[in-house]
C-alpha cells in the first residue's frame, strides 16, 4: 500500500521535482518548508503541472513529519543537522527519512563541483546521527538532476539506496521506482552514501564542462538487482 510521502524542503527544486513526479504516478505527497505558506503555493504550482487528480498539499516542515512515517530530505547541507535537531519531536517513531543531502562545498562558500569532509562519514549518516532512535534513514537520490526532475523527459538514472535497514531499503527502492525509468540498486549500508555523495560532485562538474544534465547508470550486475517498474509517469 502507498504511503504518504513528506518532503522536508521540498520548495526547492530537488524536492519539488521528486514531488512532481511521485504525483504523477498517482503517489500522495506533502511539501514541507520552513514556512506553511510558500509549502502550500509550491504545492499549488506542482499540482497544476502534475494533472487534476494530483495530491499534494503543503505543510510547514513539523506538521509535515507529524502527518507520516515516510520522509524525503532535501534541504542544503548547511541547514540539515540544525533542521533534523528542531524537528526530532515531530519525527514519528518508526519513520523512514530518506536523505538527499551532499554536502558540497557551496555550503562554506566553495564550488559546487567539490565536497567538504562530514565527520561522520556522510551527509546521511550525520542525519542518523540526529533522528530519533527507531527511525530509519536512507541516502538516495543524490545523483538524480532536479533539472531533470523537473522537466518532462524520462528519467534516465539509476538510484543507488544506502541504508543499515533492510526493510528501509525496500521502501526507498519501491518510491524510486515510480518514477518512470529510474532503476534503483541496494547499494548496501549506509556507510556508502559517502562514496555516492561525492559522485553528485563530480557529477555537478561534468554538467558544467559539457553543459549538460548527467546522471549514473551502472552496467554488468545480475537482472534481479535492478529493481524497475513500468510505471508511466506521463
Ligand atoms: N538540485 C539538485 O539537482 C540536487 C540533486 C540531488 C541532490 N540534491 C541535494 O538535495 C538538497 C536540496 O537541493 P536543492 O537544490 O533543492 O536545494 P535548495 O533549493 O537550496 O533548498 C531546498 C529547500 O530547503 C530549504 N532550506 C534552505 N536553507 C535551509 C536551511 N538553512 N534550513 C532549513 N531549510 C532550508 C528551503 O525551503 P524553505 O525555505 O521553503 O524552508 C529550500 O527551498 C541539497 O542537499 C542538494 O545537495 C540536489
């Protein structure tokens, strides 16, 4: 069964492309933003592109946890650890929190072509660090273009998902596959988001050396470990 999707951030363009397209395959999504008012108008604008049946409402970021037990993270580095600190009590025990965060260097006034060193190892493991106990976190989607999302061509990248919970993994894996295209791979624990972060970075300085919107495909394993839907988004 479907379950309601929160997108902590999700007013800006990695959010809101995520949102966008989960609407269009049929998903419920929540937009949360620091502020109710600019979650209900992303939602409105995400609404009118993803169709009438569309649904997606608006929430400020607590109200928006509290309504679910599955969440999306897309909030820039520099403001995720002090964001997952006001929000723990409002975190459900038991959630899922799939993280999106790289933490490039953009974050202490660098390129975005590099990233800057997390001490635990990862944007992601730093929010494990930060939920509360019980709640799941995953990295995905890191390397998936929000100017990609955002547009209306297929999607044509694979979703590498990290996490320390198995059945997490499986959660992340089935909402990434509703987007048309996409193949996510259990990329095991979350210990190597920190090796999919960082392609984000060098993925960033590729788009800007070819002017362009790369994102990963991974070739040679098994049939069984890409899992895909056939989903049609639109
Ligand atoms: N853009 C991409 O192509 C892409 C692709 C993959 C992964 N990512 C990662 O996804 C995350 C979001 O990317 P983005 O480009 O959508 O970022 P963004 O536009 O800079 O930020 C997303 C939203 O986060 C909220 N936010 C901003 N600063 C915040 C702070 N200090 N504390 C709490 N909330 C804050 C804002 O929403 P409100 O003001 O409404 O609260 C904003 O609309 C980043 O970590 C990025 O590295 C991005």
């Amino acid at each position: 069964m479907s379950r309601v999707i929160a997108i902590i951030g999700g007013t800006g363009p990695a959010g809101a492309g995520l949102a966008l397209r989960w609407a269009r395959a049929g998903e419920t999504v929540i937009i949360g933003s620091r502020d109710a008012a600019r979650a209900e108008q992303a939602a409105e604008t995400i609404r009118k592109r993803a169709g009438a049946n569309a649904q997606v409402s608006g929430m400020e970021n607590s109200a928006a946890c509290a309504a679910t037990d599955l969440l999306a993270l897309t909030v820039p580095f520099e403001g995720q650890a002090a964001l997952l600190k006001q929000l723990k009590p409002a975190i459900r025990a038991g959630s899922v929190l799939i993280d999106a965060t790289v933490p490039l260097a953009t974050s202490v006034g660098g390129r975005a072509s590099r990233t800057i060193g997390v001490w635990q190892g990862s944007a992601a493991q730093q929010a494990a660090e930060l939920v509360p106990k019980g709640v799941s976190v995953v990295a995905a989607f890191q390397n998936v273009s929000a100017e990609v999302l955002n547009g209306d061509e297929d999607v044509d990248c694979d979703v590498i998902v990290c996490s320390d919970d198995p059945d997490a993994t499986q959660v992340a894996m089935e909402i990434a596959v509703k987007i048309a295209h996409v193949r996510a791979i259990d990329g095991g624990r979350l210990e190597n988001a920190r090796i999919v972060e960082q392609i984000t970075a060098l993925l960033i300085g590729l788009n800007i050396r070819h002017k362009g919107h790369g994102g990963i495909r991974i070739t040679g394993l098994p049939d069984g470990a890409y899992k895909r839907t056939g989903v049609v988004t639109r």
